[in-house]
C-alpha cells in the first residue's frame, strides 16, 4: 500500500535535482563566461529557484501520506508503526496526529482485532462506523465529507502558477520601421533643401552662348524630441516577486515606443510634438471615387507622387478595417484576388509598396510616401530604463521610480513624397 506512495516521493525527489543541477549550470556558465544573467537568464532562474522551494513542500506531503498509510498497514495486521520518519519525526506528528487517533477508534479497534482475518476475496464483513470527534485539540465536530472547497481540503490543492505576466494586448509597431535610421550628435537636425530649381540646359550651336540654370537653397531644421515615462515600484515587491523587474523595464520601453509610433505618424508639431507625416503630407489629397476599390486609389496617389518628385514610394500605412477591404477583393467568379483566407500570412504588399497595418491610422484615411528616401528618424539617445530612490521622499519609503526614456527627431526631406488618400472603403466589425 506505501510502495506506490514512496515511489511517487522517490520521483518528487528526483525532479526537484533535476530542477538543482539547471540552477547549478547556469551559475556555471555565467561564472564560466564572467558575466552577470541577462534579464531573460534573471527570470529563468527565479522560475527555477520557485519550482525547487515547491517540490519541499510536494515531498514532505507524500511523505506524510507514506507514514499515514503504513500505519493503517500496522493495524490491519498487528505489527508495529514505524519509530520515526526519514526526517527524524514521530511517525504520528504533525499531519500523522490522524492516524494515531484512527488507532484508537472502533474502527481503528477493529482492524487490530481482526488483523489478519480480513480479505477483499473472504466472506462478507462490515466495520463499525466511525465518528470523528473532536478535532485535534478538543471541540466537536459532525462527521463531514473531505472535498477541494475551502475550509475543507481546499488549502491541500497546490496552485499550479504559470511563471509569467500576461500584457494587456496593444497596436503594432510599425510607423519606425518604414523609414531609414539614423543617429544624430546634436539637439537639431539641420538639413540643406533645394527651395528654386531652373534646369536651363538645352542644345547650342558650335560657339554659341549657353544657357544658365540656377538653383537656390533653404535650411529645415528639425529639433530632437523626448519621448519618456515613468512607474513608481516599492523595492519589496522587486525583491518578493521573480522577474518582475525584467517584466517592467519591457513594458516600460515598449509604452515610450507606442508613443514614438504615433507621434511619427500623427504628430501635429504643437508644443513638444514630433511634425509627424500625416501632418506635413504635402501632395495633393486624392479621394476614392464611387467606381473605385481602395487599391485604385492608392495607386492613382502613388502615380501622382512619383510624377511629380520623382521619389519612389515605399510604403502604405492603412487602418485594418481598410486593408481587409482590399485583402478580401475578389474577381468576378468570386475567387479571392489576393492570398485569400487560407494562404499563409506574409509581408503585406500592395502595387509592390509595402503596407504598415495599424489601428493609430485614423479609418479611411491611408497615407502612401517615398518613406525610405524621404525620411528618417535620427536618434540622439536610444531607448534605455534607469531607476531611482531619489525621487521625492523615495529613499526613506523604499520605493524606486523607474524611468524609459529615449531622443530623436523626424527628418522629411520632401513634404511633398507624402501624400493622403481619403474616402476608403472599410470593413465594418461585427457590433
């Protein structure tokens, strides 16, 4: 009856070393390699370190339970109950207190007197019933069912906690990645404009005066912005709770790039505010037509911008709403003219011109430019988390502030390679 229990405490045991020798390995490797843990390194170990205190607490219960059921083994057939367990305690302490009171109840009585008689196989007998009074130290208690609700044996159930906090979901990223990096080692960005351009040349004959052209030129200048937040933590709960540390700077870090995302693109240049594209679009405005789907008249912009500069254009940035009305075109026989629903999700390309999905583009509005020659964000600071005590009364309430923070600045080169497109069909979600 103990051997399936010990065997299940022998398992306990053997995976709480294999959890041990992780933990060893990976202090191995950093003192090996003379670093400290990455942050991602940081949360494994404190998952690992969480999983072996657990297996403690799962071991000594099975352990528990194996003196539990050799002692009802004892009774049944009149040998002894152990001295102690294998960590020096009477077989009948703590959780054990249970089977000793069992011993000395009628039913405890009657397995003693009949050790030995009993047999699943034998002639049919009955016990007599067993009332459980008192309840390890006095009162009296009706006999009661054992189940997982609280305060039955609802505080024997282990939880079984997912090492892990999960984000409230957020928009894409993606206004950034259409346009060039770059670096910048100062507060403004000055960038030298053509303003006037007269192109004279032109066929002369043999000796004769050739024709001037002449071009005049403008400074733009583009201030560096900041984009930051801040979270107040108490150094308690950095300290008490795995991983939460590497959980914060993440989140923190990707709040300052939500930001970044739609000052690039929304950006309305009042105050501290980035002069974002949709803002500075200079080419005429196109609206869609009553004949038209939205693809004809994104290209009918995308014809118009690269007539008129010469840029070429790069990138699409539509709401979704708009982009699953082009995504679900179909052709006349009613087969999809795109991938279709059972295609594998790709890059999202249009006339060749690559499409940024986002819902911080306002709906049936899609901008379309010569993003990668026309742009750039130049970044003066990268994005990077700092922590403080010093902050106000911080110190002495042990608290820090954690800061993400980041510096950089729009450049357009030419207001006019970006252009809107307006009156865009959509798909409407269900309500």
């Amino acid at each position: 009856m103990a051997t399936a229990t010990t065997t299940h405490r022998d398992r306990l045991i053997a995976q709480q070393e294999l959890v041990a020798e992780e933990m060893r390995q990976m202090n191995a490797a950093t003192k090996r390699d003379n670093r400290d843990f990455t942050p991602d390194e940081a949360a494994k170990y404190a998952a690992l370190k969480k999983q072996l205190e657990a297996f403690d607490g799962r071991i000594e219960q099975a352990e528990s339970d194996e003196n539990l059921l050799t002692t009802l083994d004892n009774i049944k057939s009149g040998g002894a109950p152990r001295a102690s367990s294998s960590k020096g305690r009477s077989p009948y302490s703590g959780r054990d207190s249970l089977a000793r009171y069992l011993a000395q109840t009628p039913f405890g009585k009657f397995l003693a007197e009949h050790r030995g008689t009993l047999s699943a196989s034998g002639p049919g007998w009955s016990t007599p019933p067993l009332l459980i009074i008192g309840h390890m130290g006095g009162g009296d208690l009706m006999a009661a069912t054992l189940d997982d609700s609280m305060p039955s044996g609802g505080a024997l159930v282990i939880p079984d906690t997912v090492d892990a906090i999960v984000p409230l979901p957020s928009r894409p990223l993606v206004v950034a990645d259409l346009m060039a990096p770059g670096t910048t080692d100062s507060n403004l960005v000055t960038v030298m404009k053509e303003k006037t351009v007269l192109n004279a040349a032109a066929v002369v004959p043999s000796g004769g005066l050739k024709p001037e052209s002449s071009i005049t030129f403008e400074a733009g200048g583009e201030p560096v912005k900041k984009i930051a937040t801040w979270l107040a933590v108490v150094t308690e709960l950095l300290e008490d709770v795995p991983g939460l540390a590497a959980y914060l700077n993440t989140r923190l870090m990707h709040f300052v790039r939500l930001a970044e995302d739609n000052e690039l693109l929304n950006g309305d240049a009042t105050g501290d505010h980035f002069n974002g594209i949709v803002h500075r679009a200079a080419a005429p405005p196109i609206a869609r037509t009553g004949t038209e789907n939205n693809a004809d008249a994104i290209l009918r912009q995308i014809t118009a911008i690269e007539t008129a500069t010469q840029d070429v254009v790069s990138g699409i940035v539509m709401n979704p709403a708009n982009w699953n009305a082009v995504a679900s075109l179909k052709a006349t026989d009613g087969t999809y003219i795109g991938s279709g629903p059972f295609e594998t999700p790709g890059r999202k390309m249009l006339w060749g011109r690559e499409v940024a999905v986002t819902p911080a583009q306002v709906i049936n509005t899609a901008v379309v430019g010569a993003f990668r020659t026309a742009s750039q964000f130049r970044r003066r600071t990268p994005l990077q988390v700092s922590a403080s005590n010093s902050h106000a009364s911080f110190f002495i309430e042990n608290k820090v502030a954690l800061l993400a923070e980041e510096r950089g600045a729009l450049v357009v080169y030419r207001d006019a390679a970006f252009g809107l497109v307006t009156a865009l069909t959509e798909v409407v979600p269900p309500v």
